[in-house]
C-alpha cells in the first residue's frame, strides 16, 4: 500500500523532526541501537524526478514518494507523522493513555553514514542528495540501513499455457539489475495434485511495492529441479500434470557497490499439458539440425497471424470456424511458432503479423536466450501490429537499419509538408523531403491523375524495414598498417569478404483487397527506392542504426507509435563515410501479388561491393490468376504500363468496411488501411493535386511504367503451390527475394505437401494461416573473379527468363544457374527435320520474357492481339493446359509445330466458341441436334468430315478429310475464340512425347516461346486428356483415345443410339 500525501503545504518545524530535545533524541538513538538496524530501500531512477522510501514502519511495509529536488525535512516530517502512535478518542480516557508517547519525545533523523556516530543531516539537504546507500536512518526506536536502488525483480510472467516439449521463457520486470547476471531456480509441484497455480502464485500485480523475503512455506509443496538453473526451461515429460514455479534473483553489479543480489521474486504456471505430438515442421527440422556453414544463409519469412486477428469472435466463428477455440488462443500458438523457428537454426528470420506486445513479452525474449538479435516496426496505424526482423548474433550484427512509411513516400509528391519550428530544422527537412519526393517522381502522373488513388495510397498503414547486416565473422573496415587510421570499404582483403558477405534485408507486409494490386505494384517500386537510397547514405555515412532512433519524417511516425525495441549500438562498418562497399539484398514478405531497361547506371555488371539485396515477407499477391505485377517488377525490374493487373484495378475503390480488413484473411478483404486518416486527409490532397484531376473518374487508374533499380529472383522460382491455405482460398503469398547476381539457393527447405497439412491452417500442428518459407542461401564462389571478367563465372550471370526446374530438383541438392535457364528436353534440341522450317529457328528464340497473365474475361483482348498476329499462346482448357494460334494463319501453325517438335503428319485439333460455330468447320448434318447439345461443351474432342469451304488454312492438317473439333468447358479459352471470331488450332502444352501439363508451371520452360501464357489455376483432372471420338460415319462412333469422362461419353452416344465400332 503506498502512502498518499496531501497536496497542501505540509510544515513542520525543523526543530520538531531533527532534533526533538537533545535528551529524547539520545533515548531514541539509544534505544535504537539495541536493535538490529532493518532494511530501508529507496529506488531513484535517473530519468525520474522523484524516489521511492520503502520500509517497514507500525507493523506494514510503508512506501513515500517524494520529489528529488524536495527538501529532506519535508519527507522526514511525513515519516514522523505516519510512524508516531495515533490514539483514537476512545483511549484518551483509558488509564494506559499516559502510555502513549507524546509527539514531541519521537524522534526521525537521517546520519551521513551507517551509525549514530555520523553527522547528523541537515533538513534543507535535497532528497536526490541525503537518500544515499549505507548511510543510517532512524524512525524512534528502529535503525534503518539505506539501501539505494538495491536489484530488484518486480515481477515475472509467464505463458499461460506450458506444454512438454515447449520451451518456457519467463520475461522479468527488472529495476536496476542486469538480466544476463540474474540468477535463475526451477521447481515443480511435489505431485500433480499437489497446490494449484492460483492459491500459490505470487500476485503478478506488485506494482513497485518492495517486498520482504519469501517465506519457506511459501515454497511448501515445490522442490528444486536439479539442473535447472537457466532462465529457459523445456518441460520434460515427468512435469506433466504439475505446476511449474520459476525464482528470479535479480543480481546487478557496479565498480563503487560490487555485485549485489535483490530479493527473488517468483511466479507459477499453470499446470503441464501435452501439446501436439506432430508439429508442423515435424518433417522440416531433421533437414535444419544446426546453423548452416560459412559462409551460407539460412532465411526464413513467416506470417505467424496476429493474436488479435485470431482472437477476434468473426474470425473464430467465421474465417477460421473450422479450426476449435482452444488452437487459437495465443498461449497455444506462440509456443508452437518459436519451436517451429528455432528448430530451423535460421540466420535471419523475417515475421510478419507480429503483435506488439508478444513481440516484448515473448518473441524477443525467447529469441535472444536462443541467440538472436531483433527489432519490431509497428504498422503506420492503430493496430498494435507489424514485421520483426531477427538475425543470428554470431552469425551478423546490425550496422544500420530504417523504417518506411509508404504513405510518407507519396505526399511531398502533392503538397508541402508543414514547416518545423526553426529555421534550421525546416530547411533540413525541406531538403530530405525534396529528395524523398524525387526518388518517386515516376508516380506524380498518376497520382495527380486521380484523386481517389492519393486518398488510398494515404490512408494504406504498410511500412517495411530496411536491415543491413554485417557478418561477424570479418571486420567491415580494416587499420590502414601505416597510419592506423581506418580504411575507405573495398581497400583490403579482409574488408572485400566482409562487404561481399553484407545484406540488406528487407520486410514488409503488403496491403491486400482483391482488385488493389496497383497498390502492391506502387508500393514495391516505392521500397525499392528507399532501399537504394538507404544504401547509399548508410555507406556514405548518412545513415546509421540510430537513424531509427532519431527518425526522419519517413520514419517518425512509426517510431513515435512504437516503443523502442532496438538491437545495440550500431557498428561502425556502415557509416565510414566514401565508402564504396555496397550489400546485397534480400527482400522477404507477405506480397498478398525489356529486362535490360533499367535505370541509367544499372545496367551491364553490378558491382560485387555492395551489400547482398534480400526482401521477404507476405506481400499479399498470390500467381493464382496470373504472374502478378509485382512478381514481374521485382524479378525484371521493370513493369509496363499496359501490364494486366493496372487494368484488373482500374475497378478498385475504397470499401466502406475497410476499418474491418485487419481481421480479414487475405482472400476476403482489404487489410493495411487506416479509412479514417485517409478521409481526414483527403481533402489536403486533392486540392494539392489540382483543378486537373477533377474531371478525371475518382475511382480511374491509368497504369504507368515502372522500373526499381534491382533485378530479383524469388527463391522457390515461383514453384510453390501455396503458403496460405484457408477455407476458400489457397495461393503463393510469402516470398523470399534475392540478388541472383550475387548469391544463389543452396537448398529448398521444402513446404509441407497437402498431405501433410491435411486440412485448412490454423489447426492443433499449424499455428498460422500462412507456412513458413525457408531457404539456405550462399554466396557465388566466383564473386571477386565476377567483378573483372565477368564471363568467366557463368553460375553469377543473373537468370534474366528466369524459368526453373521442378521444386523437387532444390531438394537438398544445389542449383545451378544452368539449371534454372529455360531449357528444352533433349529430344527437343534436335528438332525434326520433318516439320515445317522456315520459322522453326524463329519459333524457338525467345524474343521477349513471358509470365502467365490471369486468364479472366479482360484479358481476352491480349490473346486475341496475339492470335491476329500468327503468335502462339498457352491456354487452359477443361482438361489440359493447350497451345493455341489462328487456325487460318500458316505462321501460327508452323510455329506450334516448332515449339511441340511434332511430326508434320500428326494433326492438330481446332477449338471453336458454341455449337453453332462447329458447322461452319465440318458436317454435323448427320448428328442428332441434342447429341451435339449433350456432349458439349465438355470434355471430349469430335472427329468429323472437314468443309473444304472452311475458313482453315492449308498447313492445318494438309491431306486429311476429317478434323477434330473441341468446345471446351472452359469460359476463357470459349470467349477467346468468340472475341477472335474464328477457331483457333489447339494442342497441348508440352513437347511432343511429354507429360500432359496440368498447370502452368508444367510447361514453364516453354513461356518464352509464347506471345502470351495464360493462367486458370490447376485443372482438376488427371493428363489424359479429351477423350476422342470419331463420328464421321454415320450412325457410328469409334474411340480414337480414351480420355476424361470416357463412360459418360460412351453412355451418351449410345442412348441416341449409335454402335460402337473397333
């Protein structure tokens, strides 16, 4: 209980509390030194301008605060008046009344040393000043000892729910002690029904109340575990069922005191349950049983799902109502994702959805018993969530590090912002927003263009965190021999291994709403920005760990919104100013989405002295709907203006539920934003932008080229299924980028199958809605050789078509850039001689870089485009992936029979939009009307007698009556040819001889030889194929080729009674 004062003017005569007569003042001091002197603590921190006195004082612990700068009379006085007897009215006229000493005989009194020997105080002494340890204080009969700023442990948490197996990490609320000298003491309950957590635990609410030592029946009932004397402890099997209790003894140590140990302090779990016998990373962790080798990097992104999107009633009855309560809860989940991270033994770990608080209480803890280091960014809104970016401590350490807020990248492009108070301050800032606003002037055009889109861009809470990291295993920088000095980055041996081995990390959660991958496509070009420029401040000395300390506007929000969880004092590698050494990067995050075009001094060789670039984390675009525009940004560095997906969001606006779209997975809407702050700021911007952009369509945007000054590639090469798997929605979301210049995948950690996941995540072994990527990465041996002759290491020659092998081929084996390149099979490199030659040679030389687009109704257009032109296009049908051209062009049928290395004698079938238009290519007179009307469209290809007057060119088939006929099942590859207004010619997507391709990853080494590939996701069906059926004669049919949907077609043509013949 602490003591309240009055806030009146407390007076009392110095006479009164120093020296109550010379003769009562040496019967107390005398009778106090009969006494053993007691314990009196006072807790002054520095940056507080007041203290603490905390003693024992008429039978309860009494705690005073007090002013520093008050003077000690005052604080003496309030001592007296609470430590001398109070008699009640009653008494008065009680006998014993004489009994009661009077207010004048009691005496309080502070001595400049520890007996009454020492001089005496004066009270106009500060309190800051005569609260000093050792010295003496006594209250009447009662000597207290001072013990100033003693260690002490306030108090200790604890996860709600232990588990055999799950590391506990107890977090404790230190003051003045040293966490790494703190003494740590497990017990357990003597048996499983022994004392029950609540009837035992020390109240975690202490407050700062000082504490008297623990008693041994506190401790009744729990024994000492032998060994476990860690402040981490692993329930064993033999803790099942019992209440685990864990004492700290805070311990600080200083030259003028030595080492001191405060009280202990303890707290009790609940009582030891099983928890999931099969883990989700079960299969994974024998791959990761320790740290990789140097000079290697293990990487891992995971969007771990924030407690408060979990915790959330709509998500756990509605998004995730499949998954029970109890799997939800944070005390369930948190242990299960740091053992999943831990057994990876990651040299870098990138999360997103990190909640605030568990990243202090938990995350951070834990990940620095385990030996890492990391920082926390909270998002540029409200919601108490963001990234964290952990590294191994001896494996990097942190040379410099920045947060971005989007938005901020955005705003100086349209208005000023508001001055700071001098002069000085203002044109600092002046000229830091000027470069901001340059750095992103290729997005005026479409911000000044739309109004709608500045208030979104604005009213996003995306940051990402810029980390660049050192390895530890060589200086950044070496001594000059002959002066000692420091040397510029790149002088020496040692500091080129140093620098070549430096990264650059990048992590970042990427906005979601469906139709809002503009968003994502702006927002990677904006971070590739600030990526360059923070490279090139922090090596030229502009730029260091304590940028994130003292922000700069782009940072200051975030910072302001967060408290600081920092690594320690940055190194001095970074910041030698004229340095040259540059790190690579590497880009993680949850995306939620010519090659040699870059920006002016980018092209050609990039230098081996830069910092590696990585970029992780869930960037929120999925390739179920085609290559998104930020997987083509980041692995060409450069996107078109006509890409598809600026199309795909000129529909987007800003939806009324937005301020819901945190607890919203990403296939359900919107998440990121802050509605409120972009409306409040909405009104600013659009008067910034111009009278211009009112005639422009709020919700319009037009789509602008744009170019980073970076060529990636994502570790998987884009093979994964899906790293988010929910009810209604499966897809790629988590990516880890990398300089393909500079380093290369060692090894694929690889995800776990459907199989093994088993149902929708989160479930009792899988913790988040998104799996955990992780990559062993390395360096390219031939770095240094690279930077003088750089044909001489083709393994560092970036993958510019970037096309990979089968993700089995990373599986614990190393890839090779030849392998990644776009290869045909063997037979493939000799091509038959039989098939058309005069654009064979120009079929089979790519002339341009493809990715799958999204094969929805607008982009129609572009394969039409391509069709009209003699190109060839992949397609999905309802049964394969299909080449497909003109079927009345000769170019584009020479070309797929280039591209398939197909005999010219094997035909080719055409593919039509309706029943209607299949007369125009054949005779169907015999057929029932209803038989054609049954069998399609579907899955099932016609032979029927060819129309000399139709419109089919003569390389089609030449010498053959008859011709195959499809209508697909399948609406895009239908409104294709409706759009195109003729049939096309269709086969399937592979190399004569080759598998049958299901999705478009299959026939991933035939994009370049596609004017257009278009992606409809997995076709659920096995690689039969159609089945086809000749009909030409009439009142039969035969089976050419069994395929999909056999019995049911068989079933069909004979209830409208044709025979079957041989």
């Amino acid at each position: 209980m602490r003591c309240s004062l009055s806030r009146g003017t407390c007076f009392l005569p110095r006479l009164l509390v120093l020296a109550c007569g010379v003769s009562a003042r040496r019967a107390s001091v005398m009778a106090a030194g009969s006494q053993t002197p007691q314990q009196a603590v006072v807790r002054s921190p520095q940056l507080e301008d007041k203290l603490t006195i905390s003693l024992p004082l008429a039978g309860r612990i009494r705690n005073l605060d007090r002013p520093k700068s008050e003077a000690l009379e005052k604080a003496l006085g309030r001592l007296h008046s609470n430590a001398v007897p109070k008699a009640d009215k009653k008494s008065k006229k009680r006998a014993n009344q004489a009994a009661v000493p009077a207010q004048q005989d009691f005496f309080v009194g502070l001595y400049n040393g520890p007996t009454p020997d020492s001089e005496l105080l004066t009270g106009n002494v500060s309190n800051e000043e005569a609260w000093q340890h050792g010295r003496l204080l006594v209250v009447g009969t009662q000597q207290y000892i001072i013990d100033l700023n003693p260690p002490i442990a306030d108090k200790v948490e604890l996860p709600g729910l232990p588990m055999v197996s799950y590391p506990i990490c107890p977090v404790p609320t230190l003051l003045f002690a040293e966490e790494g000298l703190s003494q740590w003491q497990w017990y357990r309950s003597t048996s499983p029904g022994g004392p029950s957590a609540a009837s035992t635990s020390q109240s975690a609410d202490h407050g700062q109340e000082w504490r008297q030592p623990h008693t041994a029946a506190e401790f009744e009932g729990f024994s000492a575990i032998a060994g476990a004397t860690a402040r981490l402890y692993v329930p064993a099997k033999t803790d099942e069922g019992c209440i685990l209790r864990v004492q700290c003894t805070p311990v600080s140590s200083s030259q003028a005191q030595g080492k001191r140990m405060g009280q202990p302090c303890f707290a009790d779990t609940a009582r030891v349950q099983q928890g999931p016998a099969l883990t989700a990373a079960a299969q994974r962790h024998p791959l990761t049983p320790s740290p990789m080798a140097h000079p290697g990097v293990r990487v891992v992104t995971y969007n771990i799902l924030a407690d408060q999107y979990a915790s959330r009633e709509h998500a756990q009855k509605v998004l995730f109502g499949y998954c029970p309560k109890r799997y939800l809860d944070p005390d369930y989940r948190r242990p299960l994702i740091l053992l999943e991270l831990l057994g990876f033994h990651a040299d870098i770990i990138c999360l997103q959805e990190m909640d605030e608080k568990a990243f202090a209480e938990c995350f951070l803890p834990q990940m620095q018993q385990a030996g890492f280091e990391g920082h926390y960014t909270n998002k540029a809104s409200s919601t108490r969530e963001g990234e964290a970016t952990f590294y191994r401590t001896s494996r990097f350490r942190l040379a410099a590090r920045q947060d971005v807020i989007l938005r901020d990248c955005f705003k100086d492009l349209l208005h000023p912002a508001a001055q700071d108070s001098t002069v000085a301050d203002a044109t600092a800032q002046h000229a830091q927003r000027s470069k901001r606003a340059k750095r992103h002037a290729q997005f005026e055009p479409m911000l000044r263009s739309s109004p709608h889109l500045q208030r979104v861009l604005q009213g996003v809470a995306t940051v990402a965190q810029m980390t660049l990291l050192e390895p530890v295993t060589q200086p950044y920088a070496t001594p000059s021999p002959s002066s000692g000095q420091q040397m510029p980055m790149g002088t020496s041996d040692s500091s080129r291994a140093a620098a070549e081995e430096s990264i650059c990390v990048v992590n970042s959660h990427f906005f979601f709403h469906p139709r809002a991958s503009h968003i994502r496509n702006i927002h990677t070009a904006a971070v590739m920005s600030e990526v360059e420029a923070f490279i090139d401040e922090t090596l030229n000395g502009a730029a260091s760990c304590n940028d994130s300390q003292q922000p700069t506007a782009a940072t200051a929000a975030v910072t302001a919104a967060t408290p600081s969880h920092r690594a320690d004092e940055p190194s001095s590698a970074a910041s030698e100013p004229g340095s040259s050494l540059r790190p690579a990067m590497l880009f993680c995050g949850d995306l939620n989405s010519d090659l040699n075009d870059g920006p002016p001094g980018t092209q050609g060789t990039i230098s081996s002295h830069r910092p590696a670039l990585l970029f992780c984390g869930d960037l929120n675009c999925g390739m179920n709907h085609g290559t998104p525009g930020v997987v083509q940004l980041l692995n060409s560095g450069h996107l078109p203006h006509d890409f598809w997906d600026w199309d795909f969001s000129a529909g987007f606006s800003w939806g009324p539920d937005a301020d819901e779209a945190e607890a919203q997975p990403a296939e359900t809407a919107a998440d990121g934003v802050e509605p409120m702050a972009a409306s409040q700021q909405l009104a600013e911007v659009e008067a910034a932008a111009g009278s211009g952009s009112s005639s422009q369509d709020s919700s319009a945007v037009n789509g602008i080229s744009l170019s980073i000054p970076y060529q990636l590639r994502s570790a998987d090469d884009l093979q994964s299924s899906f790293t988010n798997y929910v009810r209604g929605y499966s897809g790629l979301l988590d990516y880890i980028w990398y300089e393909p210049q500079r380093m290369r995948v060692e090894r694929a950690i690889p995800l776990p199958s459907l199989e093994e996941v088993k149902a929708f995540v989160p479930s009792e072994r899988f913790p988040s809605d998104h799996l955990s990527v992780v990559y062993d990465l390395t360096w390219h041996a031939c770095e240094a050789e690279e930077q003088h002759n750089p044909q001489s290491c083709p393994d560092a020659v970036a993958t510019t078509s970037h096309v990979a092998p089968p993700a089995s081929a990373f599986m614990n084996t190393k890839l090779s850039s030849s392998e990644a390149k776009p290869q045909l099979s063997q037979s493939a490199s000799n091509a038959d001689t039989s098939a058309p030659s005069p654009s064979a040679s120009e079929a089979l030389t790519p002339t341009q870089t493809t990715y799958p687009i999204a094969a929805l109704p607008h982009s129609s257009h572009r394969a039409v485009s391509a069709l009209s032109e003699g190109m060839v296009i992949a397609v999905p049908t309802d049964t394969l992936y299909g080449l497909a051209a003109d079927a009345n062009s000769s170019t584009g049928i020479q070309r797929i029979y280039s591209i398939k290395h197909r005999q010219a004698y094997a035909p080719l079938a055409i593919c039509v939009a309706d029943v209607s238009d299949l007369h125009r290519y054949c005779h169907a007179e015999h057929l029932p009307e209803q038989l054609l009307q049954q069998l399609l469209p579907g899955p099932v290809t016609l032979i029927l007698q060819r129309r000399q007057e139709a419109p089919l060119c003569a390389e089609l088939n030449p010498g053959l009556e008859t011709i195959g006929v499809r209508i697909p099942d399948a609406d895009f590859i239908r409104g294709v040819c409706r759009d195109h207004g003729g049939a096309i010619a269709l086969t399937s997507a592979n190399i004569s001889g080759a598998a049958s391709p299901l999705c478009v990853n299959d026939f991933a080494h035939l994009w370049p030889l596609c004017a257009a590939v278009f992606n409809g996701m997995r076709i659920q069906a096995d690689r039969t194929g159609s089945t086809i059926v000749d009909l030409s004669v009439v009142d039969a049919f035969k089976i050419v080729r069994p395929g999909v949907s056999l019995a049911e077609v068989q079933s069909l043509l004979q209830s409208n009674g044709l025979r079957q013949i041989e």
